[in-house]
C-alpha cells in the first residue's frame, strides 16, 4: 500500500480568480460562453446549460479562456452542495473565466496530481472543510486562499495517478453510455422529420399531396387537435411541508429540460393526498406548463417519464400536464411533436404572465397536427419505443455507475480502499448487471 501524507493543498497547487466580465457584454449566441456556478453539478461534473448560456462579445484578457482539461472549481453556493463542486472544461476556446469560478493550478508536479485533485475536491472529507469556513449567510462563499488551507492526506504521486484512472475510467464509461443516448434520441427526432414534417416516410412515393386546413399532407392523413387525440390532467397543487425525504415520487418543472428531455435528479419525493389524475407511470408523456422566467425555454417543453424512480408510479406538479392520448402508439409522435419549433412557438405564444410564464389545458387541446396513416404511425411507434428503451437502459447503466463512483471516490481519495487490491472489472460488472 502507498504511504500516505498530510499538506495543506496550498502547498501544491493554488487557486487563481477569474475575471469580471461585463453584463452590457452578455449576449444570448455568440461563440464565448462565461462559466457559471450553474455549469456545476453538486457532486462535481460539468453541466452545459444548454439554451441558457451566457455569451459574450467584449473584450477580455487572454488568460481568462480556458482550455479543455482545465480544472475549475465553484466558489459561490449558487444552489445546496454546489460550494467546492469541482470541474473540467470539457473543450478548447470555448467558456470564460468568471470571477466567481477558481481555476485550480498544480505548482509542485511532484505532490500532487491535477485528476487527483479534480477527484479530491469532490470528496465530502474536502468539502465539509470548505462549508466550515465559508463565509455568508443566504449565500455562501470561499476564496483561494480559504481552498488552499484545506488540509487533506495524500499518497505519492504514482498512486495518485492510478486513483484519478480509476475514477476518470468510471466517468468516461458514464459519459459514453450518455453519448449514446443522445445518437438515439437523435435518431428519433431526425426519423420524425423525415416521415412528419418533410413527409418523406417509407412508400410516401404513392402517396399524393392533398390541400387541407394546415397545408400540404399526404393523402389519407388527416389534421386533429390534441384534444381529439389526447386527454390533458394538470398536476398536483401542493404544499411544502408535503415534501419530504421519503415519499411517492413526484415530477416537477426542475425535471424538464429546456426544448424536452426528463432531467431524473430534478424529482421530488412527496407524502401528502393526492387524486389519480396527478399519477403518471413510466413512459407517460408530461409537459411543462410554465417557465420561471420570460425567456421561455421551458414552456411547452415534453418529457417521458422514466422507469428508474418511477416503477412503482409517480405524481406530477402542477406545473406540468399529464398528456394521455388514446391509444399508446400516440406518444412518442406527440412527444416529437411537442419538441419540435412549430409547437414551441405556438406555447411560447399563447402563454401569458409578466413574472411567470403559463398556459392554459385549453391552449394546449386546440393544438393541431397532422395525424399519419395508421400503417405509417405503427411502424414510427416501433421505432421511436424500441430507441426509447435502449435509451433508458443506458441511462440506467449510467447512473448505477456513477452511484459506483460515489460510493468509491471518498474511500479511495483517503485511502479507505487500496487502489492496488481494487477488482475495476469486477466492481463495473456488479454495478450494471
């Protein structure tokens, strides 16, 4: 086993601000984007925020562009665990260095190893230090000095690097699992253009065009509403105290992502009454009804629910709709449907609200699509399930791996397990099988 020694981080390494860049600069497209807190997720990792990014078209000093492999670090506790939560830049030329982010910068090669410490600073041992001694009451804050007191036990170098191997072998593993799902998403979206919106489906060349009330559509398809095809509950209206740490599973805003997309670490358990019209069940369609701000990213957007958290049923908020169409092979074309521009325009049109975008179950029942033939929708219905499943039997893995890395990452960081006796193969196979 490695021997082990205790230093101040400090010692190794510092902790350089960013810079303050300029709000009159902040633009929604461009090509640089400011790093945010936001761009953290609590148990460290980077987290584009795609459809939100900051861009900028000032002028900045040089320095303050990262690079991929940068390691960066949240000084602000914009959101719970977030103070310390660890990053790496995951491309060239692209994010800024604001000065709210510490860009962690290895001074003695020989002590300490940059993925090691990435791996270190995620760990609880290193974050209850930074909470301990952070200073702000509805905020919390540290500073470079504050992160380079932090004192840790380390091995020698050599270690350290296996250790950051291991870890970053269990991060790349969830991140292509992750990649792969977005190839099949992808390959579900770009089938229902092809077939829905360029009317370009298997045997479309027998098929005549014929005028109706939304334009052009083959012959045989017909326009509906979504309330001819769908019926529309609204979530549960409930109160806080009905939030508990143990409780039935329930879907809220946080779990949509902007333009569609079911974000799983966004659930919240709930405990109190509820009606079954509030019920959802794995691979039911949902829709965000409201969007927090008036940029409205959310409104409109659809999600399904998924099998992990949800096999045993769930709820939803308010703040969403439960969109059940009459027959199941429905769904995945109005999922795609309601991810595409003309929907989201259309929501983002009716909704009203001057601090908090909404609209009504009403809005949403008037929609018109054109509805397929039946042979033409059954054989999309197979397709699109078939790449949802494979899907979420990635993410399924994906998850139960990074539950692997948590429950590694303390322990070998502090030398509770021996990376030298660690079975790698064997701990990946246990997690998802």
């Amino acid at each position: 086993m490695s021997k082990w020694c205790e230093l101040e981080l400090g010692q190794a390494m510092r902790v350089k601000h960013g810079w303050a860049f300029k709000g009159e600069h902040f633009r929604d497209r461009g090509e640089q984007i400011v790093l945010t807190p936001g761009n953290f997720i609590d148990r460290g990792g980077f987290k584009p925020k795609n459809g939100v990014e900051k861009f900028y078209d000032g002028s900045y000093p040089s320095q303050f562009l990262l690079r991929r492999g940068d390691v960066v670090t949240a000084m602000t506790e914009q959101a719970k665990g977030l103070l310390g939560s660890t990053a790496t830049i995951p491309l060239n030329e692209t994010y800024l260095h604001n000065q709210r982010i510490g860009l962690i910068e290895i001074t003695d090669p020989e002590m300490l190893d940059l993925r090691f410490v990435y791996h270190l600073m995620n760990a609880p041992a290193v974050r209850r230090q930074l909470q301990a001694t952070a200073t702000g009451s509805k905020v919390r804050h540290t500073a470079p000095e504050r992160i380079q007191a932090v004192r840790v036990e380390v091995p020698d170098i050599s270690a350290q690097r296996v250790i950051a191997e291991v870890l970053d072998a269990i991060d790349a593993l969830v991140e292509n699992n992750r990649r792969r799902v977005d190839v099949l998403e992808e390959m579900a979206r770009a089938t229902y253009r092809e077939w829905f919106v360029n009317f370009r489906y298997p045997g479309h060349e027998d098929v005549p065009l014929v005028n109706s009330a939304l334009g052009p559509i083959p012959e045989g398809w017909k326009p509906a509403s979504v309330g001819e095809i769908a019926v529309v509950d609204k979530g549960l209206s409930y109160k806080g105290v009905h939030l508990t740490d143990v409780g039935v599973p329930m879907a809220n805003l946080k779990c949509i992502a902007p333009r569609g997309g079911f974000r799983r670490n966004g659930v919240k358990p709930y405990s109190g009454p509820y009606k079954p019209r509030h019920s959802v069940a794995p691979g039911d369609l949902v829709l965000a009804n409201t969007d927090l701000t008036q940029s409205g990213t959310v409104i409109g957007s659809p999600a399904l629910i998924p099998r992990r958290g949800f096999a045993q049923g769930g709820l939803l908020s308010h703040h969403l709709f439960a969109v059940r169409p009459v027959e199941e092979k429905l769904t995945h074309l109005l999922y795609q449907e309601f991810a595409g521009p003309t929907f989201r325009a259309f929501a983002r049109g009716v909704a009203s609200g001057t601090t908090v975008l909404g609209f009504r179950p009403a809005d949403l029942l008037s929609y018109r699509l054109a509805m397929p033939a039946d042979v033409v929708l059954d054989q999309y219905a197979d397709l699109a399930d078939s790449l949802y499943r494979m899907g979420e039997e990635l993410l399924d893995a994906a998850e139960s791996l990074e539950s692997l890395r948590n429950r590694l990452l303390p322990k070998l960081v502090t030398g509770q397990i021996d990376v030298s006796t660690l079975d790698f193969d064997a701990q990946v196979e246990g997690a998802v099988a």
